[in-house]
C-alpha cells in the first residue's frame, strides 16, 4: 500500500479550490468592467442576469467541491486506517522476526559449540588415525623387508630349483597390492622354517634339469643342502649312467649340468657314497664357484699371441683409448665441483650488492668451468643483458674445445678397433686357405694357426672396440650435461644480477 496516496488526494482538492476562487474573482473583474462601460438599463439588466446565472454556477460548483472535499476526506480516512491496521501488523511482524532472530542465535550458539566439539574430537581421531597409520605403515615395511629377504633367499636357495614359483606367495605382499595378512606371516614363517630345514639335509630327489646338450631331463638329484647338486641320470650316446655336478642359475631358478664331467675317482667317490659304502662325499662350499672354476676356461693373455700381427695395432688402440680415457678423467675431476652451493652463496651476495666478494669468491675457483665464465661475466655486470649474455655465450665457447678434447677421437679407436679385428679374420682365413692348397685338408692341425688367427683378432677386436664405445657414449654424455650446466648457471647468474639491479632501483 502506497502510504503517500491520501496527501496526494488533499493536495489535489486544495488546488481545485484556489482555481475554483481564482475563476470567481476573474468573473467579478469582468462584470465590474462590463457596468462600467455598458448603458445603464441594459447593464443593470444583463447585469442582473449575469449575477443569477454566476451565482447558481457558483452554487453548483461550491457543492460539488464539498463533495468531493468530503470524498477525498472520507477517502483519506480509510487509507489512514488502512496504514495504521499495515503499520500493527508490520510491527507484529518485525516482533515476530525479532523474535524468531533471537531464537535462531540461540540454536547457532549451540550449534557453533556442537560444531567445536565435533571439530575437536575430529582432531582428536585424526591424531590417533595418523598414529595407527604410522605403526601400520612402520609393521607393513617390516614385514614387505622380510619378504623381500626372504624372496631373494628363496630365489637364491637351490631348494627352489624342485619347486616351481616357491617364491610367488610373496609377490602381493612385496608390490603393496594389500595389505599384509596373518595368512601372509604364517606363510612367510613356513617358508623360512622350510628353507632352514631343507639346508641342512642330504637328500635324494627327482627333478628336471637341463643337461649338457640343453635339453630337460629327468634326473635323480643328490642335494648336499644349499651348497651342491649332483645329478644321475641315463647317457643318450652310451646308455650308461651319466653322473656329474649341477651348478643352480638364479635367474631361471633351475638346475643346469656342468659343462664337464668330472674325473672317474670323483665319480667313484659319489657312486661309493649313493651306495651307502662312504661317509664322504665332494661338496663345492662355495656354491658353485669351484665348480665353474674347474671346467676348462681359456686364458686370454696366452691366446692373444695367437692372433698374429693384427693383434698389436688392436693392444695398441686399447692403450690409447685407456690413456684418452685416464687423461679425460683427471681433466674432469680436476675442474668438477658441486654448483649448486657455489650458486647459493653467489646468489647471497649478488641480492647485497657485495661485487667485491662474487669477484673473489669466483676468482678462489677460477680454475673450476662454472667460475670461471661467471668471473668473464661480472665484468659486464653494468652493460646491458644482451652484453652480459654475450659475454657468457663467448666464455661457454670458449671452454667447450677442452671439454670436448679427444671424444671425437674415442669415437674414431671405437670405430677401428672391430675393423682390425675383421683385417685379422680374413688374414686367418687366407692363411689357413693357403695351408689347405699347399697340404689338403687332411691334418686339422695344420689350419688352427689359421683359424685360431682369424678367431682371436675378431674377439680382441670386439672386445677392445665395445669398451671403447661405451666409455665413448659416457664421456660424450658427460660432456653434454656440463655444457648445458655451464648455460644453465649462466642464464641464472644473469637473472640474479638484473633482479638485484631491479630492485636498486625501485628502492
């Protein structure tokens, strides 16, 4: 409801009766003027005419003005009452909210300390939750160490050769695929206890390994516990039975035969014991050391003199590689260092201003390559940046012909040496080609010069050259990563200097 309606409406009759008087004294004005100048019969007449027909105008007019007065009264009376009934039960309403408003921060004031209970006890078994994580974390990391213990035992154990995947049981408790059960410890428990017992027996077993052709057989196996394995099974060539020493791989988990067999006292020895006529028996303690010691191994330094002439050129670029290698170490360790501290207390007395102490601090390490092109650079610390980047690029290039010394080089023996090594084949081969034109084929004798020539060159060759190329690809990377290191320091000793400079200015 529009409260401003009522005086609207007094206004309005207010105005209507000023203009109802102004009309008035406007006609009173012309009927003076119009007896003035009229003739007097005439006027008195028309005059009196006049007067009657005014005044009923007036009448009319007067009544009709109080009436709408008493209208627009009446009219203002009930929007009164109307405004005063709104303004009660406005001021009803405002109580009434009022009211509710108190209530409501009465229940926030309860709920604010229901939520700061809640709040704390939250806190509370977050703490205890994290403290229970914390001890679950610390026992599952024990227990996915014990496992891994105990796989690599498993794995290592020759027990594991005549069992298949004895040590899967451990995979989801090593790769944190659950958590840890007591099935899982229990498990565990069993294994070790097992692997304890199964290492301090002498036992007779059937399993498969594989033999000295490659292929799986089925043999009987004599396990002196963890330390050696004998095996007896049925010769293919001679149908006798064929005895010898089994050496375990760790990588496949199975038994493999002994390239050679061993000598006929060995055997009787093991015949004697499975017979149950000796108490002793032979045991390789070192797990399989001896055993690969005693089959024949060829000896390096006495086959090289067999390669003929080719041979030396092939020594001589393995010595040159190795002096390469020898001096480009000395060169590294001699100017390598560790940047990020030097950065740190550079950059320290970069942000103070402290030009006096970069110089000598980069000076006491001038022989270092970090120092020395930041030492190039601080001469140029008031130029502009594209002079002080310059600047370092020029000192960057200017270090990068030392570091790069002689990788090309390495590249180049790594190159030469497998191409000696094939001269040296086709040397041997025509060597032992001119033996079989000038005495047949019939002596092998007379063409294992030949052959032996053709063998030990490729071999040395490949073996100097891969050496070689490796050392080649480290030194190359070695070479790349403090090239980029030098840029790197360079770019972040420019980037301090012009934030300290900044900041000089803006204070």
């Amino acid at each position: 409801m529009n409260l401003m309606n009522p005086a609207r409406l007094m206004k309005s009759l207010i105005k209507k009766e000023n203009a109802f008087q102004d009309s008035v004294l406007i006609f009173l004005a012309c009927l003076i003027l119009l007896i003035c100048f009229c003739p007097s019969g005439v006027a008195a007449r028309d005059m009196r005419q006049s007067f009657a027909v005014q005044a009923e105008k007036r009448a009319r007019m007067e009544e009709k003005a109080r009436q709408e007065l008493a209208g627009a009264k009446a009219e203002a009376q009930e929007r009164t009452r109307q405004i005063k009934q709104d303004k009660d039960a406005l001021t009803a309403a405002i109580q009434n909210l009022k009211n509710r408003n108190k209530a409501l921060e009465k229940d926030n004031g309860e709920l604010a300390q229901l939520i700061q209970d809640r709040q704390a006890l939250r806190e509370s078994l977050l703490e205890e939750l994290a403290l229970s994580r914390a001890e679950n974390r610390e026992l599952s990391g024990f227990i996915r160490s014990a496992a891994k213990d105990l796989e690599a035992l498993l794995i290592q154990s020759p027990q594991s050769a005549l069992s298949d995947k004895r040590h899967g049981f451990l995979a989801p408790v090593i790769h944190e695929e659950r958590f840890p059960a007591m099935a899982d410890i229990r498990a565990m428990a069993d294994a070790w206890f097992h692997e304890i017992t199964a290492a301090g027996q002498v036992r007779t077993v059937t399993g498969t390994i594989i033999d000295r052709q490659g292929l799986d057989r089925e043999a009987r196996i004599l396990m002196l516990g963890n330390f050696t394995g004998i095996y007896v099974l049925e010769s293919a060539d001679t149908g006798e039975p064929e005895m010898g020493f089994l050496l375990y791989s760790d990588n496949s988990q199975r038994f493999f035969a002994l390239s050679r067999l061993p000598d006929a006292g060995t055997v009787r020895q093991i015949q004697a014991y499975l017979a149950g006529e000796r108490a002793d028996v032979p045991v390789d303690i070192s797990r399989g050391t001896a055993l690969r010691q005693y089959t024949l191994e060829l000896d390096l330094a006495e086959q090289v003199p067999k390669g003929g002439p080719i041979v030396w050129p092939i020594l001589g670029i393995l010595g040159l590689a190795l002096l390469i290698l020898l001096e480009r170490l000395v060169f590294f360790f001699r100017r390598q260092m560790k940047p990020e501290p030097f950065m740190d207390k550079l950059r320290g007395l970069v942000a103070v201003g402290d030009w006096e102490g970069c110089d000598a601090l980069c000076r006491s390490r001038k022989n270092k390559w970090i120092p020395g092109i930041l030492l190039t650079a601080l001469t140029f610390r008031d130029h502009t940046r594209q002079d002080m980047e310059n600047a370092l690029q020029e000192a960057i290039l200017g270090k990068i012909p030392a570091i790069e010394r002689f990788v090309s080089t390495l590249g180049m023996l790594a190159a030469i040496a497998p191409l000696l090594g094939l001269l040296g084949t086709v040397t041997g081969m025509i060597n032992t080609f001119h033996v079989i034109t000038y005495y047949g084929a019939g002596d092998p004798k007379m063409m294992s010069g030949g052959i032996s020539e053709a063998l030990v060159t490729t071999m040395l060759g490949l073996t100097v050259a891969i050496p070689i190329m490796l050392f080649h690809t480290l030194l190359s990377r070695r070479v790349e990563t403090q090239i980029s290191q030098m840029e790197e320091k360079a770019v972040a000793f420019v980037n301090m200097v012009f934030k300290a400079r900044n900041e000089c200015c803006r204070h």
